[in-house]
C-alpha cells in the first residue's frame, strides 16, 4: 500500500481507506451469495503477524470449481526453535486452528439444493471432529498429506512428480495463488501482517476478483 501510494503521489492514507473500503464491498457481496457445490475442500495455510514470533493461521474453503467459499484467520504458537523465544517475549499465544476453521465452516453460506456434497480435508484429527459437528449428514474424505509431500520431495524436478494426484487440489492451488499475488502472504518479503483483521481483509479483495464479484 506505501508503495501505491508513492507511485500514485498520494498520501497512505488515502490507500488504506480505499483499501478498506473495497474490502468491506467485497465481504459484503461474499456474504450476499448462496453457492450450490457438489464438493467442499478446506484446509489451512500459516503466515505471520509482524515477526515469525507470531505467526497466524488461515482457514480456507474451496469448491471443485476453484470458487473461494470463506476464510477465516486466527492466532496459533510458534512451532520449534522459536516456540520458547515466542513465549518469553510475548506471553502464551492462544492455539485458534479449530475454532478458525469451526467457524469458517459455519459461516459457508451452502444452498439449501445442495443437499448432499463431499468433504474433503487432510488428515489433521480436529477436522474429523468439527465436521461431524458442523455437517453431520456428509461424507468427510480425509487424506494424509504428509505421504504426498514425501512423494514430492523424493520426485522432486522428475516428471513422475506430475503424476501424483493431489486429492484437495482446488485448495491447494488456491492457496498458491493467494502467496502468489498478496505480498504479505509471499515467503520471504519485506511486507508483513500488522493487524489480523486486515489480512483477512486483502484475503476477501482477492476472492472478490477471484469469484468474479463486482465491487464497483
């Protein structure tokens, strides 16, 4: 955003409202709509809030035609080597992983003809859980990913790499698309997350463009 508003010759602020501004509509418009799928996949992503001391969780829901159906951000602890360096300079973060996706599986606005969809899901065992609250009545497809991610790493720049088949696709893809074109989500960047609301926020600019949503 400070660098649109450099090269625009404009004042941050003036950005960031915009910004605001857009990201409402676009929240406004998602939360409008009713979508009719024949499957649901969800599953999260991490980022960071200011410092890898922080990082965040993002809950994300995705039908067999690429649309983006919720997000939902949260709070988790650092992991490893900087779990013990998080605590001491910022005090015990709060886990939010199952009340984000919990939450974001409520908020799906699903058609009622949409009777009976597929859920799909990694093996994480808390998913099991909430889906059984949430939707009783589907069929939830649990796969591990960490066989996949072992498959790719020994088939690494093979062509035999393309021939796995990744069950949750849609969201996988999704998800890099989202590192892709959100800098604050990109690896290794200058730009980082001060408020988690916000990246929530530039989460729905990107499913409004990515779901076809006018926001103008």
């Amino acid at each position: 955003m400070r660098k649109t508003a450099k090269n625009l010759n404009c004042n941050y602020k003036t950005v960031y409202r915009k910004f605001l501004w857009l990201s409402a509509i676009a929240k406004y418009h998602h939360q409008s709509n009713e979508f009719f799928i024949q499957e649901l996949q969800f599953d999260e992503m991490e980022s960071i809030e200011h410092t890898k001391l922080k990082p965040v969780t993002i809950a994300l829901a995705v039908s067999e035609s690429y649309q983006i159906l919720g997000v939902q951000v949260g709070t988790i602890p650092a992991k490893g080597h900087l779990s013990d360096l998080s605590r001491r300079k910022y005090g015990l973060r709060p886990n939010q992983s199952s009340q984000a996706v919990e939450k974001l599986l409520r908020d799906l606005k699903v058609s009622p003809m949409a009777t009976s969809f597929k859920i799909k899901s990694d093996a994480k065992p808390s998913y099991r859980k909430i889906v059984a609250e949430v939707f009783p009545t589907q069929f939830h497809e649990t796969h591990i990913a960490q066989e996949n991610k072992e498959k790719r790493r020994d088939l690494k720049y093979t062509l035999a790499e393309k021939k796995i088949f990744d069950p949750i696709f849609a969201t996988n893809q999704r998800m890099a698309k989202l590192r892709d074109h959100i800098k604050r989500l990109t690896r290794r960047s200058w730009c980082t997350t001060k408020k988690i609301i916000n990246l929530e926020s530039h989460v729905y600019l990107f499913m409004a463009e990515n779901n076809g949503y006018e926001l103008i």
